[in-house]
C-alpha cells in the first residue's frame, strides 16, 4: 500500500508539475508576444533596409566612378597644362600686380596729400571766419560799454554839479 501511495504521490507530483510547466510556458508566450518587440523590429528594419537599397540603388557608386574618371582625367592631361601655362604667364601677372599696387599708392598718397591741404585751407577759413566774430562781437560790448561809461561819467557830472550848486561853491 505505500508503494501505491508513493506512486500516487509520485503521479501526482509530476502532474502538477507538467501542469505548472505548462502554465509557465503560457505565461512565457503570452509575457514574450505582449513585452517582446524582436520580431516586429527586425521586420521593420528589414522593410526599411529593402526600400532604402531599392530608391537609392547605386547612385553613390556612380557618383564615386565619376569622380574618379574626373580626377584621372584632369590628372592625366590637365596638370601638365596647367603647370605649363602658370610657368608662362604667372611671372608677368606678378609683374602686373605690383605696376598696378604702385599705382594705387601713388594715388593713395596724392589723394591724402590733397585732402590734407583742403582740411587745413578748411580749418583756416573756419578760423578766420571765427576770429572775425569774436572781433566784431567784442567791438560791439566794447562800444556798448563806453556808452555806457560816457552815460554814468554825464549821471555823475550832473550829479556833482548839483550838490555842488546846493552847497554854494559853484
């Protein structure tokens, strides 16, 4: 008899067992196809990796042979040509150069010269101009001051004579 209760305990030890394992297994589908985003992403960055391939094709490797076919073009035949006509023509051009930013400081100095000479005629005239205000204007306070004076001296004089006739001695 305890070997059927063994046994019993045994079955249904490991049915419950199987059931729990089972149980777990649902639940670690249902937690991986709500929580698990792994499959969906690699989907989508395989949709995006394919549409991204197919619009741009192979416009960069174009692009990149082009170039290179320009680059050995010039280097090929361009250089030379170039090397050659700036061996030509730079040492005149240089030569040009310096003739004309001769030029441009003389006229440089020539136009300062002249504008130097204009500002002190300019600033003389406004001085002149100046003086001959400051001069008329102190002609005029002096004038109204001996007025003035000759008009106080004539007050006094009167002022004087006065007191004098009052006092007798005239």
């Amino acid at each position: 008899m305890t070997e059927l209760k063994l046994a019993f305990a045994f079955s249904d030890c490991f049915i419950s067992h199987y059931v729990l394992e089972n149980v777990r297994q649902d639940v670690n589908e249902v937690f991986s196809r709500l929580f698990d985003h792994r499959p969906f992403l690699k989907g989508e960055i395989e949709y995006f990796k394919k549409e991204f391939e197919e619009k741009r094709g192979d416009r960069e490797v174009e692009h990149l042979f082009r170039s290179l076919e320009l680059i050995t073009e010039i280097k090929e035949g361009q250089i030379e040509k170039i090397v050659g006509s700036s061996d030509d023509n730079l040492p005149r051009t240089i030569a040009d150069i310096q003739v004309a930013l001769h030029m441009c400081e003389d006229t440089l100095d020539t136009e300062t010269k002249f504008i130097s000479e204009e500002l002190l005629a300019k600033k003389r005239g406004e001085r002149t101009a100046r003086l001959a205000s400051v001069q008329q204007d102190v002609q005029e306070k002096l004038k109204v001051l001996e007025e003035t004076y000759q008009e106080k001296e004539k007050a006094m004089r009167a002022r004087f004579q006065q007191l004098e006739s009052r006092a007798g001695y005239v």
